[in-house]
C-alpha cells in the first residue's frame, strides 16, 4: 500500500521475473522499479508477469525491487482496495534458484521509518512523460526524500506517506488522519512488531490553516504515540518544508524532551 516498500533477493540464473496479482487492481495501474546488482533502476507499470532481467551471467545477483508510485486518489485503505502492488514471487528461469541472503540485510545496522504526507510518499516528483502521464508516473518514491535519505545512509526503511494527510485531516485514498493511521498498515491489518532505530516524522503541510494552539496538542498527541510504539527509537521532528508549524512544533518538542524523552529531537 506504500510508495517505497521494496524487497531485495539474491538469486543464480539468467533471467527473472517476477509475479502480480492485478485482480484487485484499476487503471491507472501503479508503477514499480528495481536493479540488478549495480546496474541502472528501471521502470514499468505493475504486470501479471514483469520481465525484471535477462542474458545475465550464471551469478550470482542481487535483486532490488521497490514499489514505485501510486495513484494517492484511488483507495488503498478501506477495503476493497483498488491500488496496491500485491506481490506472488519470483520465477527464477535456466536453472536459477534463490540464495541465503547476507546476515546485514536481516539484521541492518540501521533501521528508519519516515512519516508523513505525499511529500514522504514521493507524489508528483516526476513531470508527465510521453506514454508516463498517470498519476502512479508521476510520483516516485526511488527520487523522495525518504528513499534517498536511507539508501545514503545504508539504512533499512519504512516509507509511510499518504498524500493530504494530516494529524488531524484525512488522507487521499480513504487513508484516515495520522493520529488514526499509525498503528496500522490499512483497514483492519494492524502494524507488526518493526522497531526502527530512528523515526522521521514530516508532518505540518495538511493542518497548515490550524491555529497553532489546536496544532501543538495534537503533535503531543503524535508524538506520545510514536514513543509508546518504540520506546528506544530516536524520534527526529522535522518542520515541514515548507515551514508549515514550526513553531509549535518546536515548542512541543521542547517540552517532551523537557518531562524527560531526551531521544527526541
């Protein structure tokens, strides 16, 4: 459901594909991307059977794939979902076969998780191209914020954006307000046991029209729910970039870190 959910393979053979559900899926479909070793990223619409490579050598190779844009109108919330990436599996071709992957991949050194609104999920990054216009064309999660912090900083991610989203304003796509949203992954799918070493929080845009007053207990709110959620996590508050309350932002931050969460920033 999120711009930026990826996973990453180690495989032996020549060729790979790899398998989609479409069935729940309305046009305009979303897009994926993905590399092969330190190849260049390449794209396409989501499909029942997506060639991801062919003519390899034997390998062995490494596979980045990443969920690269979505229409942020269509629902991916409430269920029945009509925008997802639902991924089957990987069909490795002229005798490949999955590997073990490396242990710094299930125990990476550092874990984030970005939240925040359609600038976090990478809406409209890219210009309409010829046979690129859709939505899922335009927003880019491989070029956000969000996705190039982490892959600078060799860090494992989660990438949580729903574009109009705010603390207290609901999201595009049936998404519910972040103060709602946050422990879970859509309706009725609850979030798992992840626990990041950083948290990014880049809220502000949507509440931008509330007085100050109404936002900064709101960001208290958020703020108290995140730490209860990972209790040892750094939490970095980041003022919108457009500036969008900064202040109260500030003042909040400076008053839980006052009553004693000294991780938050």
């Amino acid at each position: 459901m999120n711009s930026g959910s990826y996973l990453l393979a180690r495989f032996t053979g020549r060729s790979v594909d790899a398998h989609f559900d479409l069935g729940a899926n309305e046009p305009p479909l979303p897009t994926i991307t993905w590399r092969i070793d330190d190849g260049a990223w390449q794209e396409a619409e989501v499909a029942p059977r997506a060639r991801l490579a062919e003519g390899l050598s034997d390998g062995p190779h490494t596979l980045w794939l990443m969920v690269r844009g979505l229409d942020e109108h269509q629902r991916r919330w409430i269920k029945p979902p009509v925008a997802s990436v639902t991924f089957l599996g990987l069909d490795l071709l002229d005798g490949g076969q999955l590997l073990p992957v490396p242990e710094d991949w299930k125990h990476p050194r550092l874990k984030i998780e970005f939240l925040g609104d359609s600038i976090t999920e990478g809406v409209l990054i890219q210009s309409p191209r010829p046979g690129k216009e859709t939505r899922p064309w335009q927003s880019d999660a491989l070029h956000s914020f969000a996705c190039r912090t982490a892959m600078l900083l060799g860090a494992s991610w989660r990438q949580v954006g729903f574009g109009a989203t705010g603390l207290a304003r609901a999201g595009s796509g049936g998404a519910p307000p972040a103060l709602e949203s946050f422990d879970f992954f859509y309706e009725g799918c609850p979030r798992d046991d992840w626990h990041p070493d950083l948290v990014v929080i880049n809220q502000g845009a949507n509440d931008a029209a509330m007085p100050p007053e109404s936002y900064a207990p709101l960001y208290s709110k958020y703020l108290a729910l995140i730490r209860r959620a990972y209790p040892r996590a750094k939490i970095a508050a980041v003022p919108p970039f457009g500036g969008f309350h900064a202040e109260p932002i500030r003042q909040t931050v400076e008053a839980h870190r006052a009553a004693g969460d000294k991780e938050l920033f």
